[in-house]
C-alpha cells in the first residue's frame, strides 16, 4: 500500500510556508495549536457558503491578525463592513482575545484548487450531473491559466448503491516534484444520499531557487 502525503506538507520550507505564524511558549504550545484550530473552525462555520482559499493567522503581543482571501470580498465584509465586525466581535467573546481581521480577493479564482473545490461541490449537491460539472470547472481552469489541473470523485455518484472513485485530469502532475508549485484541496458535497469526497490539484509552475 502507498504512502500518501499531502502535497503542501511536502513541500513546506521549500516553496510552501505556514498557515500560521507564531512563537509560542513550550509549556503553552499544545494549548495554542488547538486554540489555533478552533479559530480556524469556527473562522470556517462564520464564512460557510462562502468560497476560502485560505486563512492566515499570525500570532503577536497584541493581537491576533486573521488574514482571509476569497473571491467574494463583499459577501465577507458585508454592508459597511457589518459582517467583519461581527466576525471579530464573535471571535473576541468566543476566545478572549483581540482579533484584528483582513480580507484579501482572489483575482482569479479558477486558479485556486480551494475555490474550484467548493463550486464543484456546491453544484453536485445542487443535483448537476458531476462528470458536466468536473469537465466544465476543468475547461475554465485551462482557458484562464494554462494549468494542469486534476480532479477526483469519490462516493455514491449518480446516486448508485456502490461507492466509486473516478479521475479526471488534463496532462500529469509532478506530485514528486518539490520544485513544482501545487495548489492542493480537499471537500465535501453533502449531498441528500451520501457525501461525495473531492479532491483537487492544480499545477501551475515551477520554482527555482537561485544558485549562489
């Protein structure tokens, strides 16, 4: 049986970093990274519906500044920015800490495995045949970018009685490749007769440390 590594946990410290910057005490270390992990969950249920890429967080003396890129930044700072302060207002009754909390937008967003995850995903539990679904989110990545992208389904798809996994792909991913930039996704359709599990890798260049 192969061994599966995360394709961003294998290339952190090389071309990838953290999602998350601090120095924390040793004696205090384990009570910090599940404190981290509850921000970043309930971070998660706040924005559900919307598209994330990702959420940065980084640690200070004075506070704990949020960082949250999408591609929907209205729909994030709500009307005169009402949803970002219930946000930070939540957070700070919810962990006694002082929050500071910025949005960044996606220009692109077919580009991002995170985001072309979760509209794959929110069509399929719309009832859309997910082979259109996958082919068409696939066919825009290809046309914005020139990316090569791979895709997986796994699940009761088409509402069968027996699970499957199918693939779907455009050239091959360099997943042994530390040099190769890859954006890596997982996500779920909740679906009304099981959850379907998606995967989602897109390669989109290589990067070559200078040589001294």
């Amino acid at each position: 049986m192969g061994h599966k590594v995360s394709p961003l946990a294998f290339r952190i410290w090389y071309i990838k970093t953290w999602k998350t910057s601090a120095y924390f005490d040793e004696k205090e270390y384990p009570k910090k990274v599940a404190s981290d992990v509850e921000i970043r969950i309930f971070v998660k249920r706040f924005l559900q519906g919307i598209p994330v890429w990702n959420i940065f967080v980084n640690y200070t003396s004075q506070s704990t500044n949020i960082v949250i890129y999408t591609s929907k930044v209205a729909l994030v700072l709500g009307k005169n920015w009402e949803s970002t302060e219930k946000l930070e207002a939540d957070l700070v009754k919810q962990f006694n800490m002082k929050f500071a909390i910025d949005v960044k937008e996606i220009k692109k967003p077919e580009l991002n495995a995170a985001i072309v995850a979760d509209m794959i995903a929110r069509q399929v539990e719309k009832k859309l045949p997910y082979r259109r679904v996958v082919k068409n989110a696939i066919a825009k990545t290809m046309e914005k970018g020139w990316l090569w992208i791979k895709v997986i389904c796994s699940g009761r798809l088409n509402w069968v009685e027996i699970a499957r996994t199918e693939t779907y792909k455009e050239w091959n991913i360099p997943t042994q490749t530390i040099r190769a930039d890859i954006d890596y996704t997982t996500e779920r359709a909740n679906t009304i007769y099981w959850v379907i599990g998606i995967k989602v890798w897109i390669y989109k260049w290589d990067i070559l440390k200078n040589k001294k």
